[in-house]
C-alpha cells in the first residue's frame, strides 16, 4: 500500500503522484484501485476519486480539512495568496493561517501551494468535491463520535456523494486521531466488498 508524502507539493501535484502510484499498482496487475486517506488525507483521496475514472472506491477516514467551511477564518489568507499569484509570485514563500483540529497556527507555504489547498471553491473543498466522486466509485466515510467533523461529516460528504450500493457511512466511537486504527474491522469488512 503506497504512501503518499503531499509536504510542499500543491494539490495537483499531490494527485499526480497518487497517479504515479496507482500506475505502478496497476503496472503489477491490480484491476480494483481504492484510495485512502485519514484527517487532511481524507481530502485528498475524495479529490482524487472525484477527479479520476476506475476508482472502485474511496476511503475518507477522520476528514479533516475542509477550507469551504471554515472560509471566513481562511479569507484574508486566501486573498494574499490569491494577491502574490496575480503579482507573478506564485513561488514565493509567506505566512498562511492554518487549523488543525480547532487549533490555528501560521505556516510558512509558497502562494500557489497554500491556495491549493484552502482556496473555498477548489479541490480542497470537502462539500464540492464529494458530488463530483464519480460512478462506479464506492464510499467509506469512517468517522469517531468525538471527533470535530461528527456532527457534519454525513451531510457535508457522504449525503452528496453519488450513490453505490457498496457506500457506507460508519460512525464509530473513537477520536479523530484515533480513528483508523479503532475502525480497521469496518475498514477490512468495506474492503471484502471490492473482492
């Protein structure tokens, strides 16, 4: 099972090497490709099911970014990116707020990487992407009782995704950190679907 390092790559860029792994995956004679990911990998593997064919399925384990609900806190950050792009430096280093499970802190990206990732109308954004997850892409929204996301994750992702009778919604009790290891029989059992 491939991991995937996103750290000073954009969005697209992170994407791109889940298509270099799914290649090489698919290279050693895999015929059913699920991606996965937990917290801000969450939003990567639903950006990725919602942009790519012949996905079998999508695990979104703890979501845990998702910048069209927080917009508000991540405007003036957007727009300063938004501004350095337009300014012809998309490359150069700044300050960005983040938050990470309602902690908020500065991160020091490049504009284009920053904006990538929290821009409210773009990949990021949990709510738009989840409809775009393609047909024939299955759904495993995998999420803790006392995690921040509970009470909304049903209805901002799995409620909009498209329906495949192999989706499943799993509320289990757990912390957002804690998740993936508590939920892994779910995960398994969400798996056997695809065999």
């Amino acid at each position: 099972m491939p991991r995937i390092a996103i750290e000073g790559k954009s969005g697209l860029e992170a994407l791109a090497e889940i298509d270099a792994a799914v290649a090489r995956l698919k290279a050693k004679g895999a015929s059913r490709i699920v991606i996965g990911g937990h917290s801000f990998g969450a939003n990567a593997a639903l950006a990725y099911g919602a942009t790519r064919d012949g996905i079998a399925g999508v695990m979104v384990l703890a979501p845990g970014h998702s910048p069209d609900i927080q917009a508000e806190f991540f405007s003036a950050s957007v727009n300063k990116a938004k501004a350095m792009i337009a300014e012809g430096r998309a490359e150069s280093f700044a300050k960005f707020d983040d938050m990470n499970q309602g902690r908020t802190k500065e991160v020091d990206m490049r504009a284009r990487v920053y904006l990538s990732y929290f821009d409210p109308q773009g990949l990021g954004a949990m709510s738009l992407t989840a409809p775009k997850l393609r047909a024939g892409s299955a759904l495993l929204l995998l999420i803790g009782d006392q995690d921040r996301w509970f009470e909304r994750a049903k209805s901002v992702i799995f409620d909009k995704a498209s329906a495949d009778p192999r989706s499943r919604y799993v509320a289990i009790a757990s912390n957002h950190k804690e998740t993936p290891k508590d939920g892994i029989q779910d995960i398994l059992a969400w798996l056997k679907r695809f065999e």
